[in-house]
C-alpha cells in the first residue's frame, strides 16, 4: 500500500496497547478532472474506537464514498495515514480485517443463502491460511436467524426480495468475521418501509455482535438511530465539519427514534449540516 499509509500505522503510539479501530489524519485527495484538480477531500482526521458504530452523514459529492474507499484501502490518499488497529489498510486486508458490505447485495445467484453467508470466509480461508487475526466465527444459520431469514437458507437469491437480499449481504459482512465493516448506503436501494425494518434488523445484530463499523448514509434518521457518533461532512472541498456524539441508550429500537431525546440529536445533525461548521475547534 501506500507509503502514506505505511507512515499512519507508525504514527500510531506504538505504547498504545488498543490501537484506534479506524484513525485517519490528515488525509488529503484530489481528483484531475477536465476542469482541473477537484479536492475531493481536505484535511479529513477520523477516529473509531474499537467497538463503536460511526456514521459518514453529507451531502452528495462530500466525499463520503472517497473516504470509505480510502479507509478500505481500495484508493490512495494523496497525503496524510490511515490505520486500522494499528495496521496499514494493505495489512488490514490481508489479515481479512475489512468486510465490506456494498449498495447492492452482491450475491451469487445460483448459491443458496446460507451458502452464500459463508461462501466468503471459505474463500478467505483458501486464500489466507496464516490470518493471525483471532476472531469468534459467527455462525451463519444463527445470524440469517437473527436478521429474519431463518426460513430461506436453502433458498436462492432470486427467491428473495430487495431488502431479504441485502439483509443476506449484512449477514456475509458479519459471518466473515472481520472486526472492521465498512458499509457504502447498504439500504439506498430499498424502499422506505424494507428500509426501516433492515435498518431495526441490523441495529440488533451489531448491538449483539459489536463490530466497529463505519456506515455512510444519506438519511438524518437513520445515522442517528444507528450510530454512536455522526460525522457531518461538507462539500467542496470535502471536510469534516462536525462530530456529533449520540447518547442514547442502547439497546435501541424504533420506539425510542420518537422521543425528544432523538429528535435533537436529529436536530443536531442537520444543524451542523447547515452552518457546515461549530467553530468548536
Ligand atoms: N474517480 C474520480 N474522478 C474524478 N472525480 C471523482 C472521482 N471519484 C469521486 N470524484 C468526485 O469526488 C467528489 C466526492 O465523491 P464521492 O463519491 O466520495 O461523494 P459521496 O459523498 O459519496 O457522494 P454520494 O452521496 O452521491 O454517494 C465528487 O465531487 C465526485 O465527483
Ligand atoms: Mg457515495
């Protein structure tokens, strides 16, 4: 990988005992375009601690997709690091640290779903035998349970709506057994009404589970009834303008996203959007 990212894992205390889940400094990207160069992203520092479900929340253009693709290690980062507990994303990768859980689902059509939860982990055993990462295997029939697929293992694909489908892509990025998921708009597809139940869904399954996982989407609600913190990027150049902490109790469901508790946090967020900065730092 980059040397950038090689100089981010050594700029990480090496007395540090638990490493950041996800540290991102100063990560700079620019894009030639036709026009000229295009700053994607400026500037941008991000921090997950292990265990902690972080939200990438802005509109169109900021940069969200660039930054996900920069943590996963999938583009380069024009200057500044990123770690992903303490390793370059290229090492990360390698250990089969990253899951990544894309826009759509993505699976084979002619596996079954079980098959499918796990293809993946088969895959990256044959491909990895020294993974040094130790991890609790998740076990795939109870984590299709879990996400309301119980009665479709055997089942293909195509035998599966929109939101079943994307709901068996969470499972995989789960039943891998990555610390790290990374999840691109995993819902943009669906309608509102899949939307919320997948939503619900994968709230009580990484409530179980705990994964660190940093989660870009479009819609207020749905980073703040998902995250422990929102990041509220702003466009041209893409920056981070804000973090916003979301203090609700967990184990959440959808009874508390109407309470006044919610909607300020909600209120919060869009806040940050508009004025785009808090002059708080
Ligand atoms: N490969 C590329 N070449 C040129 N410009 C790019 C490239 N990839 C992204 N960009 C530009 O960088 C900016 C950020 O793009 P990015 O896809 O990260 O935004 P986003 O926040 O994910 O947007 P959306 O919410 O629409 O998915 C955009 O203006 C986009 O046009
Ligand atoms: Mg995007």
């Amino acid at each position: 990988m980059s040397k950038q990212s090689a100089a981010g894992a050594a700029a990480i205390d090496p007395t540090d005992a638990a490493p950041a889940g996800v540290a991102v400094t100063g990560v700079r990207k620019t894009f030639r375009t036709r026009r000229g160069e295009f700053v994607a992203l400026q500037n941008v520092d991000l921090t997950v601690r292990p265990g902690h479900f972080v939200t990438l929340f802005g509109p169109s253009g900021c940069g969200k997709s660039t930054l996900l693709r920069i943590i996963a290690g999938l583009e380069v980062a024009d200057a500044g690091a990123v770690s992903l507990f303490g390793d370059a994303p290229a090492v990360a990768a390698k250990k089969k640290n990253i899951g990544w859980i894309p826009q759509s689902s993505a699976l084979l059509p002619w596996d079954s779903i079980r098959s499918n939860a796990t293809l993946s982990d088969r895959v990256n055993r044959r491909a990895d035998r020294s993974r040094t990462t130790a991890r609790a295997p998740l076990d795939a029939d109870e984590v299709l349970g879990e996400l309301g697929l119980g009665d479709f293992l055997d089942s293909r694909p195509s035998q599966l709506s929109g939101g079943m489908m994307q709901r068996a892509s969470i499972a995989r990025g789960f039943v891998q057994g990555a610390p790290l998921l990374l999840m691109d708009e995993p819902f943009s597809a669906l309608d509102e009404l899949t939307r919320e139940s997948a939503r619900v869904q994968l709230l009580r399954l990484w409530e179980h589970y705990r994964k660190t996982v940093v989660f870009v989407t479009h819609s207020v609600e749905e980073a703040v009834a998902l995250s422990d913190e929102v990041v509220v990027m702003s466009p041209r150049p893409g920056l981070i303008a804000g973090v916003v902490p979301i203090d609700l109790p967990r184990p959440r469901s959808t009874i508390d996203e109407d309470t006044p508790a919610f909607w300020d946090a909600v209120r919060r967020v869009k806040e940050l959007l508009r004025t785009g900065w808090t002059g708080e730092e």
